[in-house]
C-alpha cells in the first residue's frame, strides 16, 4: 500500500485532479452554505409538498442550527482551497456529504443520491490524497514522505486561480449573489482559464518527456 501511496503521489496529472476536485467541492459548498448562513431557505419547496419539502422547512425554522450548518459548510469550502489545510476541509466535507447522501437517500431523492454519492467519492479521494496527514491519528507506525509531483508553473497556477475564481463566483450567482448577466462572461473565462492550463500541462509533460527520451542510454 505504501508503494500505491507514493506512486499515487508522484503522478503529475493525479495531482492537478486533486486540484480540480477541491475546486469543485469548495464551488458546490460556499454559495449552498452562504445561503444558509445568511438566514435563507435553500429550497422553493413548500412544506407541504412532501417529506424533502417539510424537512427542509423544518431544518430551516431552527434557525440558528440551521446557520451554523451553512457555517461549516462555507469554512470546509475555504479550507480546501487553502493547501495547507485542504486536508482538514476535506475531513469537513466528507463528513457533511456523508450525511447528505443519508439524507437523500432516506427521503427518496429523485437522482440526487447520484450526485452526492459522487462528490463523496471525490471527498474520499481527496482523504486518501492526504492520508500521510491522518495515519498519526491511525497508528504511531511511522508513514513514509509522499513524493513531490511536478509543481504547476507560473502559468498553471494563475490559469488555476482564474478558473476557480470564475468557477465559484457562476455558482455564487447562479445562488442568487449577483446579477444573472455576468454568467456567460464568467463561463467563458472559466473555460479559456482551464484550456490555457490543460494545455500548458501537456504542453511540459510532452517536452519532459522527449529530455527524458533524449537522455536515455541508446538513444
């Protein structure tokens, strides 16, 4: 297991997945959390339109619970978008995916267990990701370094930080935290961002890899 770990660690696209997934997590976590820190109901629902809209309701009349669920919700979505502490965020997040998926599942959800089985999944990956930071709390057995990857350029992270800011800012608005004409600027500077930083990952692995090539013995 220990070889899977650094091997998993090592792999320059495995790391910039973890990336895109703490993206997306945090994306789906702040606005859903803003709305429910700010005191707002998450659903249209009416509480008599069946068990998802009464639970709803009720999880919404108790008010100060209720805004202390959207403030776990947005600090997971800070954190993972904080390297340092994306383990704890993801610690955060999973916790709270694995309730919802108990939820949706519960009330009958229609499609929506899917979903939150998929994004526990990616909170999971993100845990097994970071699990050299959580074997302490497992045993005292010593957990060997994961290796290093190929670090993101000057210009990957910058593309990174603009897709994310793009990214989180459509799911802010399309929550109801801004106008609803700046969506398509927002996606088409979301999606240039993220080609310019897929191409420029190609772009390096494919000249690291004819170095590589050129450096062989025999070549």
């Amino acid at each position: 297991m220990h070889a899977l770990f650094t091997r998993i660690r090592a792999c320059p696209l495995c790391y910039r997945i973890t990336l895109v997934i703490r993206v997306l997590l945090a994306a789906g976590f702040l606005p859903t959390g803003l709305i429910k820190l700010l005191g707002h109901r998450f659903t249209s629902l009416p509480a008599d339109s069946g068990p998802i809209g009464a639970f709803f309701e009720a999880m919404y009349q108790t008010g100060t619970y209720w805004q202390f669920i959207g403030a776990v919700q947005v600090i997971g979505a800070l954190l993972l978008l904080s390297p340092p502490a994306a383990h704890l965020g993801a610690a955060i997040v999973v916790s709270i995916l694995t309730n919802i998926v108990i939820i949706t599942v519960s009330l009958g959800f229609t499609g929506t267990p899917i979903i939150s089985i998929a994004m526990l999944a990616a909170g999971l990956w993100l845990i097994a990701w970071d699990y050299h930071r959580f074997h302490p709390l497992l045993s005292a057995t010593p957990w060997p370094s994961p290796a290093i990857p190929t670090p993101l350029d000057t210009v990957e992270r910058a593309a990174l930080w603009i897709w994310t800011a793009s990214l989180i800012s459509f799911f802010c608005v399309a929550r109801g935290f801004g106008p609803g004409f700046v969506q398509l600027p927002l996606i088409t500077i979301g999606v240039s961002a993220a080609a310019t930083a897929v191409a420029r990952f190609l772009s390096r692995e494919w000249h690291l890899r004819r170095q590589q090539q050129s450096m062989a013995p025999g070549v």
